[in-house]
C-alpha cells in the first residue's frame, strides 16, 4: 500500500514529541491533573500507615486500644473520600485533555485533507485515508487516555511508596530496590516487540477499511460482473493478515501481565521474608510489616499498570504515525501574498505552450496551444485518455501546468487565489456528486444564500421541479449521502440546477447529459443554449451530436489538438473528426 513506512524507536520518538506538542496547549489542566495525582497518591500510600497502626492498637485478646483505633478508623473514613473524590476529578479532567487533543489532532488532519492536492488522493485509496482520520485517531485516544489515567499516578505510586518504605525501614525497602530492574528489563523487552505489531495491525486495518469501503460503494458492479468471490477472497487475504497482525500483538502484550506479576511475586516475597525475620528480631512490629505488605502490592501495582500503559502507548503511537505521516503530506502551493482576486470575469482564456503530464514517464499533454475569446463555446472531443478532462483540470488548477501557462483575461492563473479561479468557473461533471441534506440545500451549494423561489426557477430551468415536486417533502426532501435515493438522471438534474442557480462567468460542461433520456436532453441542452450565451463555456463530450453549435470544436488526440474548427467545418474536412462523427452514426 502507498505510504507505508515502518517506524523505529527515533521515529516514536518523534510522534510521542509531536503528541506532547499537541498536549502542552492544555498545560494549565495538565498541572492541575498533576496535582490531584499527587494528592491521589499521597493519601493512598497514607492508608497503609494508618492500617498499621490500627494493627499495634491491638496487642492481643483483652488488650485493645478502642478510642485510639476508633479514631485511626475515622480517618482512614475520611481519607479514603477525599482520595475518591481527588480520584475521579482527575480522571474527568483527564478525559477532558485526551478528548481535546483527539479533537485537535482529527481537525487539524481533516483540515489539511483539503489543502492536498489530488495526486496524493489519486495514489492513496479513500479508505485508508478514511481509516487514518477515524480508525487510528481512536486508537490514539484510547492509549492516550490510558497514558494520562495511569502513567502519572503509577509513576508517583512508586515513588511515594518508596519513600514511605524508607520511613518504616530502609533495609527492607532496599530488598524491593534490588529486584526492582527485573520489572524494567520485562517491560523494555515487551514493548521493543510490540510496536512493530501494532504499526503493522494499523496498515492492515486501513486496507481491509479500503476494500470493505469500496466494495461497498460499488457493490451493484460487484454483483453485476459476479466479483463477489473475488471480492470476498480480497476480504479474506487481508483480514487474515489482519487476524495474524492483532494476534502477534495481543500475544506479546499478553506476556506483560503474567511476567510484571511474576516480579511483583518476587518483591512480596522478599519483603514477607526480610520483615518477617525484622519482627523476630524487634526492629519491625507487627503493624509496621503489615504496612510494608500493604506497600510491596502498592508498589509493584503500578508496574502492571505501567507495562499495560507502554503497550497501549505503542499501539497509540503507531497510529498517530500514519495520523502524522497524512498531516506531513505536502498540501498545495499556497496562494502568493500578492495573489490576484478575478473580479467581473469576461471570459477570455489562453492557453500557451502547456505541458503537462501526471508522471514524468508518461508524456501526456504537450505544447498545448489555445486562445478563447470571451462567451465563446469550446468542445472538446477526442478518444479515451486523450487528454480532455485533464486539460479541465489545468483551467480549474486541480494541477499545476509543468510547462507554458494558462491566462484567464490576462492573467497568469498560479498568481491568481484558487478561490476566485475556481468561483468563476460552474461545473456539471459527468460523475454527480450530491451531499446528505435536502434537496434545496444541494441545489444551494454554491449560493448558499439563495431565496426559495431562486431555487425553484433554476429547478425549472434545469427540468428537475417536475419530480422534485413530486418527492415527500418536495425541495426538504432528504436525500442520502451521493443521492442513494434518486435515479442517476435525476442526481444529474440536480447538479445541473446547482450550476444554473450559481450562474459564474464561465461554464464547464463534462458528460453534462450522459445520464439523461433522450428527450429530457433535448430539453436541458436549450437551458444550457440560454445560460452559455454571454459565457466562455468548455465542453466534454463524446456524443458529438450534443456538439454541433459550438463556436469551436477542438479534437484531441495524444494530448495535441490535432483539428479545429466548426462541425460543419470540420466534417468537410474528413479527417479525424469527420471520422469520429460517423462511426456514431454509421448504419448498424
């Protein structure tokens, strides 16, 4: 898959520096986290003393200190609510700070979503960019809410429970020390093998997304060709390494727990040992070794709950990698400061020895040569590959040329703003495409100020009010993501609307009609004679009987224009045109 890269420890490195970037906004509750860890911590490792003492109030069968116990009883009462209460308002304000960052992280990857340019699309399947802003973001919140949940507190877990322990008694507490490394060397061993896994397991994920998205979205030509066992064998393939991937990271993340429990066994048993022998000998009480107890579980807890939080942390960090590799994508050359705005727009456009091609390898459009007057109507037709669409994507600046340039009335369009440009072009594509909501609001997309009635007019226009009106709601009629609900001539109805509601100076017509009967067609092509009178239009077609009153037809062949003129023109000529035009209509 494009865009893979495997990532070693300075590359998590750098993704944990860059989430911690992310993190420093929210510093104020971060410190406020910090403080409430640390009282969370203080009266936890207090209860322990406390017990202890509890303990040493009773000496034996008669010989309990009842006031004294009942008091240290009260305490531990009351000790115990304000760590629950310290607890939990850590945890809210924790989970406040991971969904914040989540948030920003999401934002800040969608936003840049939209300024890269179509050749990062075109190469990364829209599923695993889909996977990479909600998939792998949620696996990162996941970790970073286990990180901020447990790595403060576990941290200071230890900490204090060692200097607790050296406050009873240092010998004791450095048997825990010396068998401490062994917890370290588990989980540094753990988490080097665990990465690898989880970074492999996010790759996985966004293809099996990719196909189930695609399959999905296209599921009728999947059951009209029969490529459902072909489809399902895909599935299987990459779920299988899916399945081999999660394993493998499961299995050495499952080895963190009993090993982490094995150390924490070491630790109680040396301190049961080692406090046994101190209360034979009269340096240690009772209650004094059942705090040490009550300390060796305190103490190697938190090692459990670090080896978990490491594994999680690895797991979050390999997808924030992917997050962070979609936001490092180069986006688009910026508008110049100077950038021109196009105001009152007439339409007159140049094209001079452009030069383009998609890869290096492959040459596509060459010399390109082309001036357009102002409401003049430019066909362009040609066979497949031909280079039609692409010199529509150079107009609307989808691509920079790679050679020559383009000029709308005089000016250089790379130093004119990307919104200007494109506002002064209205687009019908031969692929619809419709958002969730009404009716009105798609047929309002490029003004969305539009009145009801400007709605209608441009429905009427486009020959869509008819069925329009015929809808539930009629124009607040909700229509599915990419028109599910409608006919495919009908989404096509819509867009044309859209178009004639915006009215631009320029017009960009490709496969306008290809869905639309015969009939209806020969309707929508005198709406668009009346809204393409005054306007520079450009014209994709390979019906060329859809063609025949441009002002100029213009066709294509390997990226040149091999042929100009008008139809009439053009069919006197009998050449290449003359002979695309009657293999259409050549008798059956």
């Amino acid at each position: 898959m494009p865009g893979k890269k495997k990532l070693g420890k300075e590359d998590s490195a750098k993704t944990l520096k860059r989430v911690l970037g992310y993190i420093k906004k929210y510093r104020l509750a971060v410190g406020l986290s910090l403080v409430l860890a640390t009282i969370t911590v203080a009266l936890t490792l207090y209860v322990p003393v406390l017990t202890g003492q509890a303990v040493d109030c009773i000496l034996g069968p008669g010989q309990v200190d009842y006031s004294l116990l009942l008091s240290i009883l009260t305490r531990i009462a009351v000790v115990v609510l304000i760590t629950a209460a310290a607890q939990w308002l850590m945890n809210h304000i924790n989970n406040v700070i991971t969904y914040r960052v989540v948030k920003d992280v999401r934002t800040r990857a969608f936003n840049h979503l939209e300024v890269l340019p179509l050749s990062y699309l075109d190469r990364h399947p829209a599923g695993d960019v889909v996977s990479r802003i909600i998939a792998d973001i949620d696996q990162f919140s996941e970790g970073l809410l286990l990180g901020f949940t447990q790595l403060f507190t576990g941290v200071m877990t230890i900490l204090g429970t060692l200097l607790f322990m050296l406050s009873i008694n240092p010998l004791i507490t450095l048997v825990v020390v010396l068998i401490t490394p062994v917890s370290f060397l588990v989980a540094s061993f753990i988490a080097k093998r665990t990465f690898t896994m989880f970074q492999k397991q996010s790759e996985a994920r966004g293809e099996l997304t990719s196909v189930i998205e695609e399959s999905l979205g296209n599921i009728k030509v999947v059951q009209a060709f029969g490529h459902e066992e072909a489809t399902l064998k895909e599935f299987k393939t990459i779920n299988r390494r899916l399945s081999d991937y999660s394993l493998r990271a499961t299995f050495f993340s499952s080895i963190t727990n009993p090993a982490t429990r094995f150390v924490n066994s070491l630790v109680y048993a040396g301190v049961g040992t080692a406090g046994a022998v101190g209360v034979i000998m009269g340096f240690l009480t009772v209650g004094q070794l059942t705090s040490f107890l009550n300390y060796a579980n305190q103490y190697t807890k938190p090692f459990n709950e670090i080896s978990g939080v490491i594994t999680e942390l690895q797991n979050a960090l390999a997808s924030a990698s992917r997050v962070f590799a979609l936001i490092d994508e180069p986006a688009i050359v910026p508008d110049a400061p100077d950038a021109v705005v196009l105001k009152e727009v007439k339409g007159q456009v140049d094209l001079e020895h452009v030069n383009f091609s998609y890869t290096p390898e492959v040459k596509l459009i060459e010399d390109l040569n082309l001036q357009v007057k102002p409401g003049q109507r430019i066909a362009l037709v040609g066979p497949t590959g031909c280079g039609k669409t692409t010199v529509i994507n150079l107009l609307m600046r989808f691509y920079d040329v790679n050679g020559g340039r383009i000029r709308v009335d005089g000016q250089d369009i790379r130093n004119v703003t990307r919104g200007s440009l494109r506002g002064s072009y209205g687009m019908v594509l031969q692929e619809t495409w419709l958002k969730s909501g009404t009716v009105r609001e798609n047929i309002a997309y490029g003004r969305p100020d539009a009145t009801l009635d400007q709605i209608i007019a441009a429905a009427k226009e486009a020959h869509a009010h008819s069925f329009i009106k015929r809808m539930p709601q009629g124009y607040d009629t909700i229509i599915t993501e990419d028109g599910g609900n409608l006919s495919q001539g009908q989404k096509q109805l819509l867009c044309i609307a859209r178009v004639m509601l915006a009215l631009p100076p320029m017009l960009i017509l490709d496969e306008a009609t290809s869905s639309i009967d015969t009939r209806t067609e020969i309707l929508i092509q005198e709406a668009f004679s009346k809204m393409m009178k005054g306007r520079t239009s450009f014209i994709v077609a390979h019906r060329l009987s859809t063609i025949r009153e441009a002002d100029m037809i213009l066709v294509m062949r390997d990226g040149h224009i091999v042929e100009q003129g008008t139809h009439e023109g053009l069919l006197a000529q009998g050449g290449f045109y003359a002979q695309l035009y009657n293999s259409q209509f050549a008798p059956a």
